[in-house]
C-alpha cells in the first residue's frame, strides 16, 4: 500500500548516486524510476550490495517490502517465488508471482505411476501468445502416515524432477523422513497445526525450510499460530485458512479475502504471507461419480482461487481440458495492468509481399493483432497486415462500441500508402466486421472479399478464395 | 536471540467491518400481471452493500441471475453448444421454451439477428411476433436483443417497447451512438429497462448512464460494461468491472448499477471451441468450462446478470452461486485431514 505511493525520488535518495551503470540503466535516476515499479531489482544495484551502502540497502528494503511477503520453496533455476503482493486489487499496482499450481503425489502410488506423473506434470506446456504456460510444483502426500514409506516417495520424487516440492503431513516424524532425502531441494513442509506446531517448527528451523500453517476456518487460530511460529524464528510462512467446497465455498472464499484484505490495507505483520488453496478438496466428496465431474469441479474451485488471492493451489487432476483454462485465467489475472493493449497501429508487412499480395485489416487490440500474426507467420503467408486504431480493443467488441467503422478503415487504408504497394484493390476483411463490408466498398472503392471470424481460417480463404477470384 | 515459545501465543483477531457510503440500485426485470405485465414472476437484482462475496457483509440481498441466449433465426454455433440445442435452432419459441424448462434459465435473451439490414432486414413488425411467440411459451422476464445496427435497433426496440407496454423487458442494448433521447423515452414511456452499454471504459459508462438519468429514474437501468473472454481480454474486463463496482461502492453514484455481462463472449476464444492436439481435447469439456471460468472470474467483480449459452457451465454457475448464499463452513473435519484423503 505504501509502495504504490513511492516516487522515484523517494528511491533515489537512498541511491549510490554515482550513475556507474553496472545495472544497466543509463544514470541513478533511471534506476530507480525501474524499481518503483517493479521493473528492476534492487539487487541488480552492485554498489548498494557493499557494506559501505549497507544502511541504504536496509532503508530501502524496508521502504520497498511488499504486504505479502515473497518466499520461495526450492532451489535454484527451478525454484518457485510466491506471494510478495504489494496491492489486493490487480488495478492498483500489479500482481507479483503467479499463483504456482503444484500437482499432487502420494506414498500410495506405485513406482511406475508416480514418475510417470511427475513426467506429465514437468511436460505440461502452451505456448500462449509467446509466453510457456506450466504447472509449478509436486505436492508429496502422506497417505500412510509411515514414515518409511514416505521418505521412499520423497526419495523418488527428488530424484526424478527439479521441480519444487510440498512435503504434506500433519505428522512430524513423516515429515521429518522427507526432509532426511528432501531437506536440499528446500521443500515447502506442511503443515504446522495447534497440535504439532512445535515439532514442526523446529523442522522447518533447523533445515531452513518454508513453513506451512494450517488452522481450517479459524481465523484466530490461524493467526495465533503464524504468530507463534514466527516467535519461534521462522521467517517464511505459508497460510491455509482451509478450502471448502461445497457449503463451505462463501466461507473459503471469505477467509482468504479477509487475510489478504487484513495485509494490504491494515499492514497485518501476521497475516502478511502467501496464501495456500487446495481445490483437491473436490475430489475427496465426489462419492462414486464420474472423475469428469470431479475434475469439473477442482477446476472452477481453482479458478475462483486464482481470482481471490491464493498463491499456491493443490491440484489432483492432470488433464489437459480442466487446467488449460485455468492456466490463462493465471495468465490473464497476473498480467500487468498497467501496460496499454494495444499494438501500434500501421502497415505491417508478412514474409515477402509483392504487389500481388493478398492484403486484410484487423484491430490494434494486441491479443487480435498476435493471434492474426502468428498466424500468417505459421502458414508462411505473404500478405500486408494493416493494424486499424480501435483503441485496443478487438474486432467484434469495437463493431458493437463503433470504434472500428468502415471511414475508419478507409481512412487507414489511405494512410498506409498500400495503393502504391500493391497493383489489385482487394481487401479480406475479419468476418466478425462483415457488416462493414458495403460501406468500405463505397468510402474505400476497394473491393471487399469477407474473412472467416477466426484468423486460422485465412490460410484456407486465401486458397480458396483469393487465386481464384483473382 | 529470541526465546523460543513454550505455548501457542494467543493472538486477537477482529474481522474488519469496513463500510461503504453506497448502495448498488435494485433493479426489477419483468412484470407479473399485478405489476402490469403477463411475466410469471419478476426478478431483482443489484442492491449489494459491499464488494462481491466479502464475507463481513453477509451474502448479497438479491443472488445473481442467468439468462440464455435464444437466436430468432439459425445461427452458426459452436459445436458443444449446438449439440443441446439442436431441435430448436429455427424455432425461439422452442429455444426459450428448452432454456427455461431443462437448462432452468432464470430469464432468456432474444437475440433479434433477423433484422439487421444485412442479414434478412426482417421489419420491426415481424421481431414483434417473434417475441409474441416467445413471450407465449416462457414466463420469464425477457431481455430483448438487438442485431448491432443502431438504427434499425431503435425502431425495432421502440415497437417492441410499445407492443409489450409494462412487462420491464430489458432492452439489450443502448449505445452511444444511438439516439439517446428516444430510446430513453420510449423505455419510459411503455415501462421497460435500459441496458447501457459500453466499451470497457468506465468513463463512457459513466457519461452513457448520465444521458439516460434525463429521461429514466435510476431503477431503470441496468450496465454491461463489455465483456472479453477468457484469454482473450478478460483481464481488462474483469479490472475494468472491479473497479467499477468498487468506485460505486465508494460512491460513485452514476456507476452504481447493476452489472450485466455477454458471457457468452467467452466462445470467442478459438480454445473454447477449435479442435487442438489430444492432450486439451474433448473440446466438448473444454469449451463449457472455458465460459464458465470467465463467468467465476466476473461473479467475483460483482456481476448481477450473466448472459450465458452453454447448459452445463450455466448449472455449474448456478451451483456455485447457490453454494455461495450459505455462511460459513460448519464441519471442520471434513477437511483437517486432506492430506490423508485417498481418491
């Protein structure tokens, strides 16, 4: 909350002020703009890092921590960072860390079963827009509740995958057998209870590992229980206040929006850690019906998780269909609000267009523009692209608001200069802006040939319709 | 060095109570015979208090509504759609009749596409008993739909408007570029609802929603601030309702309507519908989950009203807002023990 109202000259203060560079920003000042909002990095300061700055270090540290503290589970490239949330609401700033989804393993499962899971979960990729979308983490669960059994399966699962690990049980002598294989990979352990707490503090204390804390709607034991583990000298929790499916979803829900609420606005030391959902929950009341269902459902308790502040959730299923939508709506809740939606407008041209090349409009809104480009670019067409100014937004949403009409199109088909470019006047328009069609024809005095209403028909018009109207 | 904890520390915690200065308006779609209309029964929605599903406020006095989209003539449709509604693709009255019936819609949305000029031009007359036939089969609140071409809109909504006078169909929808005065007027005049629409920008919302204050009481009008489907837009979608929905809350008066969303634009998104490699598919899942994942992300902004089209993410939607009208979780021990659950 504080932090959004920092100034780049409330940074720069504190600023070694001697504009070396060595971070790869022009002066001090640039720097600092960049950290304000979250561009850059303290760390990336080299001066400040000696013991010279020390004392600005730790000021501006202090002055940039976040409401939600950042911890991070595991080690090295795979390591995954969660919360370090500085506002509640996307709009207000911009949401820090994706919400990791870690996939769960049991002591139960056998051998062959278990490492092909962990194969699935570290294969599972979509490439959306040029971003890799994943899945984040292993989550270890004690079925058996024997130690032995569980240290095998931790064994197992370090040994087959990078990915970071939750090791889950609320019996600190299983936990404790985790950590004698575990312990390097800087497991997140879960969970301290009001009944085990002490032990499993103690763990997490001497393996210096992240801490879990666990206290099933109750929020006052939950905060107790932070409190007293961080009393302990544990630094990096984890809060589960518990999910409910079911009856239990308003109260859920409610719970995780009273935490984060109770960090962001009132600064609440105890409840300034990640959240931690578990939409696996579905699967444990599915009572015989089909796994379809229970997957349908882990996946709209997830989504509703991912909007309302969970920073890890605890997922059983696997399949493709239920966690593809889920992994865009992560995509779409941890963009940055701040950036304009829009791509610049102009002609844009493709592979190597002659003057007999096709030539088509879309909008500037960026998702439309990317999904036409990587479109033409994959069927290897070449065409010109002109990116009409609808104010960023996407082709059948500006046709309703009237921001993309057919003098707009005329008009930017003017600007492009394309009539020197090509010898035809045939423009392929999106078949969502079919309804301009008659009206470009007589502002532009181009022919109109209409497209399909998804850009991954154009390849197919074009071979269709193009040559042979020709 | 601190000194370790022997016992748990007690700490307090009060919930906080936070209040905000303003009510969302109570809007009422439709009209029973004594409200002056022939609806079987009329629904409220809006009047929330505080942001959606905050737990101090206690759950909202009027749950949100979903209305199914009926076309009146055969329109392409995704594949996991058209498979429900495959019978009645040439008939509303048949459509609506289905959506009410086995898809248990609380309202239907007749899509007039028919008339716009460039389809089949079909005259304000004829979308009158098209909406005849349709009012016959359901007793729902209706929400009439236009073909996207401002005029033509204003003169079929206006004979609707006058053919239907009193049953508080909401008119979907009132655009910048129509003429405001009119259809304001008419709205008015023969007691309907507005649907003020805009591109998601709050300003032009706000601007739109003032326009109209000159000719209907505030109770008429309900907003869609647009909505963008999942992967495609959602986020600025979703931000732009948030913030909506907090800033009236806050007071900001001329946004304090109730929202409605086109989540039926979710099917936008080729994921939703296309056939991709084995590892996403069946598509026949992928699809309603993907409108019902922008419908969850929009129920938490605050949305009254949602504008839905498949049946199986308009039941899970259903579920999960009657599940949410309950309080709190009672039983604590279905879960302590998650981490032992076999499945």
């Amino acid at each position: 909350m504080v932090r959004k109202e920092l100034s780049p000259i409330d940074v720069y203060r504190f600023l070694p002020k001697t504009n070396c560079g060595q971070c790869g920003e022009q002066n001090c000042l640039a720097f600092a703009t960049k950290v304000v909002t979250s561009e850059a990095r303290l760390e990336k300061c080299a001066p400040l890092l000696t013991k010279e700055h020390e004392r600005a270090r730790r000021q501006l540290e202090k002055m940039l921590r976040p409401a939600v503290k950042e911890v991070v589970v595991g080690v090295g490239l795979h390591a995954v960072k969660i919360g370090g949330k500085f506002v509640m609401y996307r709009h207000e700033f911009t949401y820090t860390n994706p919400t990791a989804i870690a996939i769960d393993v049991t002591d139960e499962m056998p051998e062959g079963e278990l490492v092909d899971r962990l194969k699935k979960v570290e294969g599972f990729n979509f490439e959306f827009i040029g971003h890799p979308l994943k899945l984040d983490m292993i989550a270890v669960r004690s079925i058996t509740n024997e130690p032995e059994k569980f240290q095998a399966t931790a064994k197992k699962v370090v040994e087959n995958t990078n990915l970071p690990i939750i090791l889950c049980s609320f019996n600190p002598q299983v936990i404790k057998a985790g950590l004698a294989v575990a312990a390097k990979s800087k497991p997140l352990l879960y969970a301290a209870t009001k009944d085990n707490w002490k032990e499993m503090a103690e763990l997490a204390l001497r393996h210096r590992c992240p801490l879990g804390v666990f206290a099933p709607n109750d929020l006052k034991l939950l905060r107790s229980l932070a409190e007293t583990v961080l009393e302990y000298g544990i630094e990096d929790l984890v809060l589960d206040p518990g999910t409910f499916s079911a009856e239990g979803l308003a109260g859920t829900l409610s719970n995780f929006t009273t935490i984060r609420r109770s960090a962001c606005k009132s600064g609440d030391e105890f409840f300034g850690f990640p959240l931690m959902g578990v939409p696996m929950i579905a699967w444990t009341q599915k009572n015989g019906v089909h796994e379809d269902v229970a997957r349908w459902k882990e996946a709209y308790l997830a989504a509703l998780l991912i909007v309302r502040f969970a920073d890890i959730i605890v997922m059983h299923n696997i399949n493709g269909w239920a966690l593809l939508p889920l992994v865009i709506l992560r995509q779409n809740i941890y963009t940055d609000p701040r950036k304009p939606m829009a791509v610049q407008a102009g002609l844009k041209a493709f592979g190597k267009p002659d003057d007999n090349s096709p030539v088509m409009f879309t909008t500037n809104f960026a998702l439309t523009y990317y999904t036409v480009a990587s479109d033409l670019e994959s069927a290897k067409i070449n065409a010109y692209l002109i990116v009409v100014d609808t104010g960023g937004i996407a082709v059948d949403s500006s046709v309703a608001g009237r921001r993309l009409t057919a003098e707009k199109v005329a008009n930017a088909l003017k600007a492009s200069g394309i009539e020197n470019m090509v010898k035809h006047r045939r423009l392929i328009i999106p078949g969502k802006a079919a309804r301009l069609a008659l009206e470009i024809e007589e502002l532009s005095g181009w022919q109109v040939l209409v497209g399909p209403k998804d850009s991954s028909g154009i390849p197919k018009l074009l071979q269709e319709k193009w040559l042979t109207q020709a | 060095m601190k000194t370790k904890p022997a016992k748990l520390v007690e700490a307090d915690f009060a919930p906080p109570a936070p209040t905000y200065p303003t009510k969302i308006v109570e809007v009422k779609l439709g009209a029973t015979k004594n409200e002056g209309g022939t609806r079987g029964k009329s629904i409220v929605i809006g009047g929330e208090t505080v942001p959606a599903f905050y737990g101090f406020g206690g759950p909202a006095p009027h749950p949100p509504v979903i209305a199914l989209d009926v076309f009146d003539m055969k329109v392409s449709l995704p594949r996991a759609v058209k498979m429900h509604v495959k019978e009645v693709l040439e008939d509303p009255a048949a459509w609506a009749k289905l959506a009410v019936e086995k898809f248990e819609a609380d309202l239907v949305t007749i899509h007039l596409v028919s008339t716009d000029p460039l389809i089949k031009d079909t005259s304000p007359k004829e979308a009158v008993k098209t909406i005849e036939q349709v009012a016959q089969a359901v007793k729902v609140p209706l929400i009439i739909g236009g073909c996207g071409d401002p005029k033509k809109d204003m003169d079929v909504f206006e004979a609707i408007a006058e053919a239907f006078a009193g049953e508080r169909f909401l008119i979907s929808s009132i655009t910048r570029d129509m003429d405001v005065e009119r259809c304001g007027r008419f709205i008015k005049r023969f007691g309907h609802v507005a649907l003020s629409f805009t591109p998601m920008n709050m300003n032009l919302a706000r601007d739109l929603n003032r326009r109209l204050y000159e000719f209907l009481p505030r109770e008429d009008i309900v907003m869609d601030l647009t909505t963008a489907a999942l992967g495609y837009g959602l986020d600025y979608a979703f931000s732009n309702m948030e913030r909506a929905r907090l800033a009236a809350l806050a007071g900001d008066l001329e946004l304090a309507h109730p929202m409605s969303s086109g989540t039926t634009n979710a099917w936008a998104a080729r994921e939703a519908w296309m056939e991709m490699a084995p590892e996403w598919e069946p598509r026949e899942l992928r699809g309603p989950l993907w409108e019902l994942t922008t419908a969850l992300a929009l129920l938490l902004t605050g949305v009254d009203l949602f504008m839905m089209m498949h049946p199986a993410a308009v039941k899970a939607l259903k579920d999960v807002i009657e599940q949410m009208a309950h309080g709190q979780p009672d039983e604590v021990d279905k879960i302590a023990n998650w981490v032992c659950a076999k499945i």
